[in-house]
C-alpha cells in the first residue's frame, strides 16, 4: 500500500480545461473521496492517477515514485469502473484471474487466490457462472475480487456504486468500507454523492469546475467550508446563506445586519460589501425571543426531525428542529444561530473569512 | 389506450409468412435450377419445355474436372473397356478421358485468392478500425472520408492504371498481386464496418485490461477482438464475397497460373459445344465454400448484417 500525492496536476482536452492545477496528499491506508458534481474534473483527476489519462502538467506520486507518464500496466493499481467492465467474454474465475495472467503467476497458485478471494466476498458459488446473468451486486464483488485479487499499491474506484439501486447501494457501501478497513488499501473513491463521502470518507476533497475547493476529513469540511460552493454541496438541505451589505472587522466577534447583532467566532479578517452569513439548518433555533424574525412557509416532516422553510429579510432559509416542535405555515417567529458554527463568506469571490473557529482547517487545506 | 407492441394478429402473421415463403422461393429456384441442371444430361438441359423429371447423371461433373478427345471406333477398341465410372461415361459420348481439367487448379486458387485477402483485410482491417476509433489521428476525418472515396466508383474503372502497374511490378497473373488488388478494393469497406463495431465496445474494457497489467496490444487482441467478433465475421464474410465473386479483374489480370474459378467457368462454354451441365456444375461447386463459410460463421450474422443497430 501506498502514499499518492499530486502536484499541480493539469489536464486540457483540446481547449477545455478539465482539471486545473490540481494537489493533494492521499495517505496510506486512506479511504479517500474525490467528490463533486457532474463535470467537475474528478473523475479525470482520478483516471489520471490511474494512468488512463496522462497529465498535461504537473507531478503524479505513488508510492514515491513519480509515475505521471508511466502506462497503466506499470503502475501497479487497481481501478473499479462505474459499469464495472467486466469482460463479456470470460466467467466470473477468469475475470477475477485476469489479473494475474498477466503476471505470469502459475495456475494452481492463481486457482488459490481466486478462491481465497472469493470467499471473502461471498461470492464461491458464482465462480464458474459467465458474468452476463449476475446481478448487480454481484457484478459489483466480482468487479472488487478482479481488484483485490494481486494486492495492489492503491485502489481507483470510479462512482462504483453509481449502478446500483439505492436499496442496495447502501448494503454495497457499507461492505465496500468494510473491506477497506479489512486490508488498510489506499483507496481513491469517486463520487457525486456528498452523503456517500461524508459515509465512507476518511478525507474528502470537493472539486468545481476543475479546481479543488476544499480539502480535509469530512466534519471539517462540513463545519467550516472554505467556499460557498462546498457550504452548498455538502449537507441536505445545504448551508443557509443570509446575504447582506455591511462590514466585518477583523477581531470582531459580531456581525450586524437587519437591525441586528450576530455572534460568530472572532473574526481574523476583516471585509465589508457584499457578505454572506453562512448557518447550518441544524445550528438556527427558533426562540420566540430572538428579535431576528421569519415567517414559516413550509414545513416537511421527516420523522425525528423536521424541516421548517422560512422567509427572512435575506433570503429563505430552512431549519432543522426536532420533530416535537409544533409549527404552523404562517406562524412568525424569532431566529437564535448557534455562534459557535457561523461561517462569513465574502459574496462576491465566495471565500469563507478566517475567524478562530476555522483558521486551522482553512490554512491546511 | 397504449401504442406499444402489441402480439400480431393472426392475418398479419399470414400475410407476413406468405411474403417470406415468396422471397425464399424467388430467390430460392435459380439456385435450385443451377443445382438440377449440373445433374441433368445436355439434352434434358436444353430441352424445351423444360424438364423438371429427369434421369440424373454425373456427366456434367465429370465433362467440368475432364478434358475429352473425341476417339474413332478404333481407338475405342484399342483402349479396351472402360475401367472406371467416369470413363463409362465419357465413352457413351464416344469420348475417351485425356486427363483431368484445370477446373481443380483453378477452384484451389479461389481458394487462396479469395481467402487469403480476406484474412489480410481483416488484419488490416481491424487495426486500422481500432486505430481510427481509439486514438486522436491527425486528420481523422478527412482520412475515413478519403477511404470511403476508393469505393466511390466501380473498381473496374481503373483496371487500366492496375494493370499497366502490375505489369510493371511483375503481379500479373500472380496470387499475390490477386490477393493485394481484392485486399486494397476491400479494406476501405472493412474499416468502416469494423470501426462502426468497435466504436460500440466500451473503451472501459481495454482500460481494464490496461490496468490488469497488459500492454496496449494485448488488450486489443485478448479483449477488444473478442468483443468485436460479430462484426469480424460479417465483415469477413463481406470481403469474400466480393473475392469470391470477382470477375472483370480475374479476367484482365490473370491468365494461367492464378485464374480464379469465374473467369474459367464461362471458357468450359466453348469446348464441346454448349456444355450447360458441365457450367452448372461448375458453378454448383463454385457455391459451396462460401455457403460453408457463412454457415460457420452464421450465429454471428444476424447481429452482424444490422451492421450494430441492435444492442443486446
């Protein structure tokens, strides 16, 4: 197993640029999610660690080795596919062997490992069925066993659940992360699906229009996001955003709009224009109170909790509050956000500005 | 109301197996009549009306792989009596058996013009297909469309220019040359065929094998060929027909040691008379690589000749 690391990695196809300047640190032994929405640049990022792309600029490390330019047959990886390609033309055993003919290992020994392999994925029975006729998830282990079986230096999993049905998928993921903590591989997982990141990742990066916005372990990407965009794209129902003109002093430990005075942690820059006051559902309370007011336009039940859709004097907003609350559409009432969670963001560039409470996980990444 | 599809009804059914059996029998009774009349005496070959009940007889086979002389009573006493059945028969026509014809000689080089460019077509063929549905090449487009140009007029329209090259370069009436002219008129046919079928492989599998550890060429020919092997064999078939067949080149450029069968077929006309039995039998046996060929390679046809508009 390995470490990878990309430097300034760059990819143009033609005059589109997919991915620009890309760089991160995937740990040995990380379960690590590239996540961001359709056409983001991740799954070219990952084909290009992969070798199935190569990089128009910038620096591909596996292992230490630097490995941009070199083919995918010597670089000693595993990848997944979303519609797992296996070959048509060969059973479930050979698929799952191919990787070792390739070796030159000797039958008896591949005939071993397929078995061992096979039974860490429960899937022995199947072995000498032709792979057209399997299900779904099926096909998903057989496309796992192909990977695992010669152990090596990383796995490249492109949405690999992407083709599952939802029911199942869940079940997948669950053994997928499973079978990861089972043999500590580096793992590169693809996906557009920020709840399965958040699930299955030990870190996350999120990527837009080719550039990484953020990068880091799941809940600190999900307390301090360092754009808008990654404050949107994670969490449902996303961030609230409150817009408004004013000013934000650096050391401040408070921000004014509508009248009104919001505690946020102290401030380490300082902007004023156009800001966002950034504020998970979770963290708004509704507090009768408060003198920051909304009107309840909506109100989805969802078991445990509920979410309550608000319209302020900025925006619309939805908050999440146990289910016990009782609220009526129509009802007006006063707006508590938590202080301790509040994100300010610059409007116009969608930064987040440095405060205390998000300074160490903004300057790392 | 739904417009889906819906179970045919009975007179459907009918009035469409109607036109099938019509097709079949249209298509169907010249290759029947051909077959009947390699078997048929030459009288009842010629007779009118004409005879559909006859009396079979091997003379034709034997007058198509036969050269005859005509012999006087003398010389038939002197040659004794007849010692196999093939010389029974030409005796009945008063003829005595000088030795074999070059029918075989020239059916063998069918053979070997006819499958040997296509197997070259299909080598070339594929590579180039993969090549052009694969890879970034300079100018792909002008180029797939300059390929198709070759087939834009009849091939025999520059049989002049051919000729006077092969003159030059010494493949006149050669099985290479043969097999080089069928391969050159195929190939613009049998890449964009072929690259229509690999287009539709998904490039995943290759990149798997790529990741599995094979080099690029591997995974062409140990996961892309397999895959393409529908299209390979209707391709396939494509070009030997078209070599198999071949006439108006057969006839300019080859004379003795590579003529193919259909130029030798219409000499047996002239020998001894209008010889239709020993024609028909000629062309009978003409019929039946091709027909085992496509037999063969038949499970891959049906998805073949919709040239890949039906996706399992």
């Amino acid at each position: 197993m390995a470490q990878i690391r990309i430097e300034n990695v760059r990819k143009d196809f033609g005059s589109f640029t997919a991915v620009q300047s890309s760089s991160f640190t995937v740990e040995d032994g990380e379960f690590f999610m590239l996540l961001g929405p359709s056409g983001c640049g991740k799954t070219t990022t990952l084909r290009m660690m992969a070798g199935l792309e190569l990089p128009t600029k910038g620096e591909i490390y596996i292992d230490g080795e630097e490995v941009g330019m070199k083919p995918a047959s010597e670089r000693d990886i595993a990848f997944v596919f979303q519609m797992f390609a296996l070959y048509p033309h060969l059973n479930v055993r050979k698929n799952i062997s191919y990787p070792l003919k390739s070796q030159g290992m000797p039958s008896a020994a591949i005939k071993q490992k397929v078995g061992e392999i096979a039974e860490i994925l429960g899937i022995t029975d199947i072995l000498d069925r032709p792979v057209g006729g399997l299900s779904g998830g099926d096909r998903q282990r057989v496309a796992l066993g192909r990977a695992i079986v010669r152990d090596p230096k990383a796995f490249f999993m492109d949405e690999p659940l992407g083709a599952l049905d939802a029911e199942f998928r869940e079940h997948m993921s669950e053994e997928l992360r499973a079978l990861h903590d089972r043999m500590n591989a580096t793992t590169v997982y693809v996906t557009h699906d920020q709840l399965e990141a958040m699930q299955m990742g030990d870190k996350i990066v999120v990527m837009n229009h080719g550039v990484v916005e953020q990068f880091g372990v799941p809940q600190e990407i999900y307390d301090w996001p360092a754009t808008k965009f990654v404050a949107e794209f994670i969490g449902s129902p996303p961030m609230n955003f409150l817009e408004f003109h004013g000013m934000a002093g650096s050391g401040e430990t408070s921000v004014s709009f509508g009248d009104t005075s919001f505690e946020m942690p102290r401030l380490l820059d300082g902007d004023s224009g156009a800001l966002t006051f950034g504020v998970r559902p979770e963290h708004i309370h509704l507090d009768d109170s408060a003198p920051y007011r909304g009107a309840v336009t909506a109100v989805e039940y969802l078991g445990t909790t509920q979410i309550i859709t608000m319209d302020t004097m900025n925006g619309t907003i939805k908050v999440r509050t146990a289910s016990s609350n009782t609220v009526k559409v129509g009802d007006r009432t006063g707006l508590h956000f938590d202080p301790r969670t509040v994100t300010l963001f610059n409007a116009e560039t969608g930064k987040a500005l440095q405060s205390e409470a998000n300074a160490k996980v903004l300057t790392h990444g | 109301m739904s417009f889906s599809v819906t179970e045919p009804t009975k007179g459907t059914k009918w009035f469409a197996g109607i036109l099938v059996v019509a097709y079949a029998v249209v298509t169907i009774i010249p290759l029947l009549w051909i077959i009947a009349t390699g078997f048929k005496s030459p009288t009842d070959s010629i007779a009118y009306p004409p005879v559909v009940v006859f009396e079979p007889t091997l003379e034709g086979y034997v007058n198509l792989f036969t050269d005859r002389t005509r012999a006087t009573a003398q010389m038939l006493e002197e040659a004794g009596p007849p010692t196999t059945w093939y010389d029974e028969i030409a005796r009945e026509r008063g003829t005595v058996i000088s030795g074999p014809s070059r029918y075989g000689e020239r059916f063998l080089n069918s053979i070997i013009i006819g499958f040997g460019s296509t197997a070259l077509c299909m080598i070339l063929g594929t590579m180039a297909a993969y090549a052009f549905s694969r890879f970034k090449v300079p100018l792909k487009d002008d180029l797939l469309f300059f390929i198709l140009s070759t087939r834009m007029m009849p091939p025999i329209a520059v049989a002049i220019p051919i000729f006077l090259m092969f003159r030059n370069l010494g493949l006149n009436d050669t099985h290479l040359g043969m097999i080089l002219l069928y391969t050159a008129v195929n190939l613009s046919l049998s890449v964009w065929l072929l690259k229509g079928f690999i287009d539709e492989i998904p490039t995943e599998y290759e990149e798997a094998a790529l990741i599995d550890g094979y080099t690029r060429f591997q995974a062409f020919y140990k996961v892309v060929l397999p895959q393409a092997a529908t299209g390979i064999a209707s391709t396939a078939i494509f070009c030997l027909i078209f070599a198999w067949n071949e006439y108006a080149f057969a006839v300019l450029l080859t004379s003795g040691t590579a003529q193919t069968a259909p130029p030798f077929i219409p000499n047996i006309i002239g020998v001894n008379g209008k010889d239709w039995p020993a024609v028909a039998a000629g062309a009978t046996i003409f019929l039946v690589p091709v027909m085992v060929f496509t037999v063969l390679l038949r499970k891959h046809l049906l998805r073949g000749i919709t040239f890949g508009a039906v996706r399992k």
